[in-house]
C-alpha cells in the first residue's frame, strides 16, 4: 500500500517505509528529522516540468498527464516503488510541496495503482 505524505510532517510508526519522491531536498529539514529511508530522486518529475508546473492548480490535469508520461519513459525507479510495495506492507511517498492533493506524489500513488505490474 502506497500513501503520500508531506515530508514537513512529524513521522509515523504508520508511515512504514518512508520514501522522498522529490527531487530536491526539502529547506530547513535535517536527514535526522526527516527519518527517510530512500531518497528516489530518479523517480520525481523533470526539473522542467517541475518548473513549469510551479504548483498552479490549473495546470494540475497536464502536469499530471506529461509525469505519466515520464514515469512510463523511465521505469526503473518505478519498479523499484513496485518492489518496496511488495517487500513492506505500507510505504510512504514524501513530498515537499505545500498542497496536499497537487502534487506528484498524489499523481505517483495513482501511477502505481492504475499499473501495478
């Protein structure tokens, strides 16, 4: 089972394996208050789509279709989510953004979902 989770957030006996899905390292958080098991860069959206998006809810539909995008042209840091999935019984996808249903690890979390592979 997958969950989206603010990395800000105080970690949870419940966030079982805890993953950083973004790909720059959250301001003013040390590694010790975070308690991240996996930083997966590799598998967070392009610095150019991140920038393009910037967060703006209009944008959210084709954010969220071009990171599918990106997602099904780089499947290895995918398949490696899928095989955390198997091994730990919840795994936590962190994310650095204020929002909490626009962001990738909400688009992530569905990925993973629609194509379980």
């Amino acid at each position: 089972m997958f969950v989206v989770k603010r990395v800000y957030d105080a970690p949870a006996v419940e966030d079982g394996f805890r993953v950083l899905v973004d790909r720059l390292w959250p301001r003013g958080l040390t590694k010790e208050k975070a308690k991240i098991d996996l930083w997966l860069k590799e598998v967070a959206p392009s610095t150019e789509l991140r920038r393009w998006f910037h967060h703006e809810a209009p944008l959210f539909d084709e954010f969220t279709q071009r990171y599918d995008a990106e997602l099904d042209a780089n499947p290895g840091p995918v398949d490696q989510l899928r095989e955390l999935g198997r091994t730990h019984p919840v795994v936590t996808l962190l994310v650095g953004a204020r929002d909490p249903e626009l962001n990738q690890g909400v688009v992530l979390e569905r990925y993973l979902e629609r194509h379980p592979r």
